[in-house]
C-alpha cells in the first residue's frame, strides 16, 4: 500500500518557499495581533500556541468568539474584501503566527493545490463550528457548553492534534467562551475535576470521558 496522503501544513517549508509578503512573529501571553477595525490586509497562521479572537459591541459588551491552535487561520475576512477587521486577536499564550499579505495569500490559493485545499479545508470545518456554535448556544445548558468548550480547546477529535494537556486558562475567559458567569464555571469546573473528566497538574488535562457531559441528556452527578 502507498503513503497515506496528507494535506497538513507545514509551515516552516511554507516560509522558506517565500519570496516576499510572508513572515513569522512570535507574541507573548496577552499580546495583541490585531485590534478591532484595524486595516483587514493579511491573513495569518497559528504554528504554535493559542489566539483567541474577541468582539466589542458598541454598548461596551465584550465576547470572545474563538480561541484557535495550531494549525488554524485567521484575519480570512479579507479575501473576501473585509476592510477592517471585525475582531480583535490576542495570544492566550504565547505563539508563533505566520503572517501572509492578501496579494501573496491569493497568489498562494491560484498556483498551489496542496495549500488550496487545506486553506478550503479550514474554511469549511470554520462554517460547521460557527453553525456548532449558534445550535449549542440556544439549545444546550451552561454545562454541556463548558464541556465542548473544554473539548474543543483541547483539540478532541482533530486526527493527531489532540492536546494531552492545554495551558490553563482562566475561568474568566472561559466565561466568556461560554456566555456565563465566573461562579458557574467554577462549579462546573469543580464537579468535572469530582468526576475525573479533568485534571490539573501543571496545565489543564481534558480527559475523553467529559464527551459523557455532551452524549447524556442530564450529565452525571457529582
């Protein structure tokens, strides 16, 4: 049998290929890619770490919308003529981000295949995860919604991405991922630790067993 086919996105290949238009940053905890109505004129590419993507309405109110890894894009609102951008990016923790101008990026998309399909790829898993999102927001309880959240940050179910430990992340922010408060997630987080869904110890273990918490219409009990 031949090699199993892959279309993962080496970066560091991608970056020495370059001509011009691409770059590598590294960014500390807390450090702002982009900011909310910045220029939209690049895309980028998380090689390592977490970016996490928050949205400020006009009334004040802040939400984070994603919290991506690596191997995920961002800022691909500008391929389809995004002035500025809708979101602000910032590092959970810290990362390595490539960064592709639009001219380059669309030059990218028309003469390599390879790339082309897993920049589609990623397009597609984004619209099912948006719809994901809008379904889980309406009808699922502030637990099951922690618990994908947990899930999700960990990478569950993305064929060999699956972290073994994620770095932790405060129940603030994930608060807001969830769109609750603080108190709540606490408790969840606590009656998920009672049950040995999670684990901390240097880091936040998410073991397979909290898909229990998402697989049953009333989670367990602690």
């Amino acid at each position: 049998m031949g090699r199993k086919r892959t279309t993962a996105f080496d970066a560091k290949i991608f970056l020495t290929k370059a001509r011009t238009g691409r770059s590598l940053s590294t960014y500390r905890k807390k450090q702002v890619v982009f900011v909310q109505g910045d220029h939209a004129d690049a895309v980028f590419y998380v090689e390592r770490g977490q970016i996490k993507l928050t949205v400020v309405s006009e009334q004040g109110r802040s939400a984070i919308v994603a919290v991506l890894g690596r191997g995920d894009f961002f800022g691909e609102g500008c391929l389809a003529g995004q002035p500025v951008r809708m979101a602000t990016a910032s590092a959970v923790t810290d990362a390595s981000v490539v960064r592709v101008e639009r001219r380059a990026m669309m030059e990218l998309l028309h003469a390599r295949s390879p790339f082309s399909e897993r920049f589609m790829a990623h397009l597609l898993a984004r619209n099912v995860r948006i719809e994901e999102d809008l379904v889980d927001q309406l009808f699922n309880s502030t637990e099951k919604r922690l618990a994908r959240v947990l899930l999700l940050l960990a990478r569950f179910g993305k064929e060999g991405a699956t972290e073994p430990m994620i770095p932790k992340i405060s129940q603030e922010v994930l608060a807001e991922m969830v769109g609750t408060t603080r108190p709540r997630v606490n408790e969840f987080m606590n009656k998920f630790r009672k049950l040995g869904f999670i684990q901390y110890n240097g880091g936040l273990h998410i073991h397979s067993s909290l898909l229990n918490v998402l697989l049953h219409d009333k989670p367990p009990a602690a």
